[in-house]
C-alpha cells in the first residue's frame, strides 16, 4: 500500500473514529438536561465531501434515539441493496483483496485497542463494544461462515471473501446531554446535544450535535465532521 | 479576657467566612481571578484523535487536555486531522460559527492559543519524493511548497489577530519522523538513502528545518507575534539520546505522537505558559502529579505495572521529563486495562 493511500486510510480512520470516539467515557450517573421522553430523530440528508451518500443507507432505519435517562443510541443501516453489491464486488475482486496488505489495519488496531490485532478480528470487535461503544450487528459469530472468515484471517493475514450479512447494522451508544452553547457571531445560542463526557471545568466533548427547527417545522439535528467533511442531518418526522 | 478571646474567635470565624466566600466566587485579595480560555488549532497532532493509546484514553493524554486540566484552564480542541495551512485560513477564516463548535466564538474568547500546523503541507504531498530530491540537494520543490505555506500562515496569523488582538499565540514547531526505521518512507526510498551514504533522519532534518524555518522568517519580519513551543528540539533531543527513545514518542504509524510524545509536547508548552507567566509551576506540577498517578491506578491496576511503587516515585519527583520517565518507563509494552 502507498503512503498515500496510508494516509487517506489514516484520515477516513480518524473521521471513523472522531465519530464514534464520543463514547470512550460515558458516565453512569448522569444529572445533566436530557429528553423527558424517548426521541428518535431519522436521517433525512447525508453528505460526506460534497457526495451526497443518502443512498448507501437505509434512510428511515438510520436513526438516533435519546432516551430519558441521558442514553443515546446512533444506528448506521445500509441500503439493503449494499450487502449483496459487495459481496459481488468481493467475489469478482477476490485476488485483488487478497493481495492487499492489512498491516496498516493492524498496526492502527493495536494502538486504538491496545493488545488486539485485526488479524484476529472477532476479539478485537468484542473489544471495539466494550472500549468505545461501537457495535457491528447482524454477524452470526458463531456460525459456519463467520467462523471460516475469521479463522482465515488469522491465518492468511488477508482479507477473505465473504458474504455481507443482509442485516448488517453499526450502533453507536453513549450518554448525552443537552445544552445550549453561547455564541459571538449570533444572538441565539446553538441549541446542541453533547454527546460523551465533559467535564465541569471546561473538558470538550469531541462530538456535538446542533439542533435546528427545519423548512417542515420539525425538530432536527445535525452532526458535522470537519476532516470528511461530512454532514449527516435527522429529523423528527 | 474571655470576652476578648471570644470575640478575636468570632472576627477570626467571620474573616476567614468572607475569605471563603471570596475565593468561592474566584476573587483573591489581589483582585478578580478568571479561569483562562485555552484553544488548540491545526492538525492531527494537535487533535489528538490518533495518537492517544487506547483511544478510549484520549482525555488522559492527549496533550491539550493535559495542559487544560493541569492549570484548571477552560480548553477546547478545534484542530482538525488533515489540515494544511491553506485549510487552516479557510477555517479560521469562515465569517461566523456554523455549528455548535463555535470555533469563531472561541478564538474571539481566547486567552491562549496553541497551533500546530505545517506538517501536511508537506505530508500530503509526497515524503518520499522530498527525501529523494534532498538526497540531491535539490529543495526547489520544498521551498516553492513553503513559500505557499508562508502567505497561508500570514494570513492565519492575521486573521486570529482580528478576531482577538489580546489573545497569547503559540506556534508549535514540528518533529522530525524520518528515522531509520520509519514506515513513512518506502523500501525503495530507505535502499536509496542507504546506498547514497545518507542517513533518513538527515535527510528528514535538511526538510524539517526548512519547514520550522516557515515560523522562524515570520517571527524575524514580525517579532513578537507568537512564541515558539519548540516541539522538534524535544524530539531531537530524544533521538540524540538515542534513536529508540524518539521511536517511543512516536505511534505505530510513525506519524503522530505516541502517549509519551503528548508528554512530552504538553512538557515544552507548559514550560513556554510558566515562562509567560501564564501558569502556575507548583500548582501545575502537583496536580500533574496527580492526574499521572489517577490515570496509573485506572489503567494499569491489576497489570504487572508496580502502581503503587511508580506512583511514590512519580510524588518525588521535581520535574514534568521525570514524571514522565518515571511514568513511561514503567508502562512500555504493558497492555493497559481499558
């Protein structure tokens, strides 16, 4: 792999994970201003360096629920045509992915997640759960399938083919708070949601959603990530 | 007698009941204190996102929250991974916040801003073609590269200057990755620099000051504009002391620094705010002390780490490098729970 896809791997990684690293403290006891009651806010426009990629999701099941106890949980669908595209892409390409070298993987995994490898994948992502939060649903982990991917991995330090579970989901969990956040530039203060921990004193939680009021009168929200420049707008409908 | 007694005890209570009240509302008997707004800008060294190990633990090490949470400063990270200078002016450049970053408002508000910038105005545009041309002595194409680089940090400087004319800028110089074992440069590029007599990490200096030397002109054409948090120096000092202590300070993908290269930056720019006057040494001391010796107990109980050993250490010691030594070498290579 060239260093610049090195370092193109490395920024799509950092946005990844300044996405989801929102969840690497969350607190247990939570007093800050949460929702009073359970509020799903569904995607309604994605766009990530001026692409629009609302289709790659399924609109309707990417959501956001905040629940009243200062939870929230960020659900990521594909298409439901996604699945099978890759793993056709996959068979088709299959000694392409053979031939590419996982080590920068490896070598990210084992600093993200101390003491794990992505050559031994389903601990590391068990690992990914616990540490930050991050979930990847749908995989039957114990089943033929799974079991054979994994094992080959571990062995061949390549990517085998396989076949992209249909229901395959990304969750992200982690604790949240309303707040409202001043701002020099316009009378209004941002209405924003922190998501993670932040300290009292002054911490900076890496991630804040906006809320805004949108064209229809619906309660919305957007998320933001400066290096993808990626925006992701949900709303309540 | 008594009734004297009693009442130096009621105006000793009711003194010392206002002195309280007083500090509570973060007054002393020289004035009004203010917590001080600190503010990083700039890459991905700055931001923290990688780097920090495991990033579960990027609170306890990245730099900025170090030096945040160490003088009670209120601090914010608004670097973004990937910035080139060029992408640094159109964000410090955008009219009015957009979202609620705020990242406007907090330049405006800010006491203290650190930047880290420059290394992607290079990164992005081809390591291994810019060691090959300086295996040449050939620097054309670097300088023309920094030549663009220098209007983009007028410009940034500028542009921080105009939103808050008060606000203390501090620039941080960058380090030079290019060691020997290094993946950053490839197989073919590290057989040349062999073959040629060179040593990677010369070569990597020849670029490296050209690039620092970005921050060098401005200060000479604008004295005093910023000060220099001289990040390379404490790199290179590593490396002198050896080439496996800098590889310490540096992540597995020889790029960003490791944990221990964040204390080590946090280390150069916390001297640079005590020399200004902008923060207090023993306070800060003791209370880095601290948050090493809670970040020890929460990471590696339970770990073939002697916690309570390294943390009487980590209480005698007399200086943030040997905080740190004590810390990190007591912890390399031990996986951490998390």
């Amino acid at each position: 792999m060239n260093k610049r896809k090195v370092l193109i791997l490395s920024l799509l990684l950092i946005g990844v994970l300044s996405s989801v690293f929102c969840l690497a403290s969350c607190t247990e006891t939570d007093d800050r201003p949460h929702f009073t009651q359970e509020t799903t806010f569904t995607l309604t426009a994605a766009e990530v360096m001026s692409n629009d990629v609302i289709g790659y999701l399924s609109a309707d099941n990417t959501t956001i629920v905040f629940f009243p106890d200062g939870r929230m949980r960020l659900t990521l669908t594909p298409n439901p045509a996604l699945p099978g595209i890759v793993s056709v892409y996959m068979m088709r390409h299959k000694d392409d992915l053979a031939g590419i070298s996982l080590s920068d993987m490896d070598r990210y995994t084992g600093e993200v997640l101390p003491g794990q490898s992505f050559y031994r994948l389903m601990p590391a992502l068990m690992k990914l759960g616990d540490s930050l939060g991050l979930h990847v649903n749908g995989i039957d982990y114990e089943g033929e399938a799974a079991v054979a991917f994994f094992a080959d991995l571990e062995e061949s330090h390549t990517l085998p083919t396989f076949a992209v579970p249909k229901d395959l989901t990304v969750t992200i969990e982690a604790s949240y708070a309303l707040c409202e956040v001043p701002s020099a530039t316009q009378e209004e203060p941002f209405r924003a949601i922190y998501l993670g921990d932040y300290a009292d004193l002054g911490g900076d939680p890496i991630l804040l959603l906006t809320r805004y009021t949108d064209d229809e009168g619906n309660e919305a929200l957007f998320l933001t990530n400066e290096t993808l420049a990626l925006r992701f707008d949900f709303s309540v409908r | 007698m008594k009734k004297k007694a009693l009442l130096l005890c009621a105006v000793i209570l009711l003194v010392s009941t206002l002195f309280s009240l007083v500090a509570g509302c973060g007054e002393t008997a020289e004035g009004p204190t203010r917590q001080l707004n600190f503010l990083v800008l700039g890459d991905s060294i700055g931001e923290a996102i990688l780097g920090p190990s495991p990033l579960a633990a990027r609170d306890l090490y990245a730099y900025c929250t170090l030096i945040g949470k160490v003088n009670g400063y209120r601090y914010h990270n608004r670097a973004v991974s990937g910035f080139k200078t060029g992408q640094l002016l159109e964000y410090v450049s955008r009219p009015a916040d957009e979202n609620a970053y705020t990242h406007i408002t907090l330049i405006k508000e800010a006491d203290i801003i650190d930047v880290s910038i420059l290394g992607n105005d290079f990164l992005q545009d081809g390591v291994n073609r810019f060691a090959e041309d300086a295996m040449q002595g050939d620097f054309s194409r670097a300088e023309r590269i920094l030549g663009e680089s220098y209007d983009n940090l007028c410009g940034i400087i500028d542009r921080i200057y105009e939103l808050n004319p008060d606000v203390t800028l501090i620039m941080q110089t960058l380090y030079n990755p290019l060691f020997a074992d290094t993946i950053m440069l490839s197989d073919v590029v590290k057989q040349k620099i062999t073959e040629g007599g060179f040593d990677s990490y010369d070569i990597g200096g020849s670029l490296l000051n050209r690039l620092n030397d970005v921050l060098y002109r401005y200060l000479v054409q604008h004295p005093y504009k910023f000060f220099i948090a001289d990040v390379n120096a404490k790199f290179d000092y590593a490396y002198r002391k050896g080439p496996q202590y800098l590889e310490r300070y540096m992540y597995a993908d020889c790029v960003h620094p490791s944990n221990e290269g964040h204390a080590a930056i946090f280390s150069v720019l916390q001297t640079v705010l005590e020399q200004l006057g902008l923060a207090d040494h023993d306070r800060a001391l003791q209370n880095y002390k601290d948050l090493c010796s809670e970040r020890l107990t929460k990471l590696y109980s339970g770990t073939s780490v002697n916690v309570n050993d390294v943390k009487k250490a980590i209480k005698c010691a007399s200086t943030y490098d040997k905080i740190n030594e004590i810390y990190f070498d007591a912890t390399v290579d031990v996986v951490p729970r998390y």
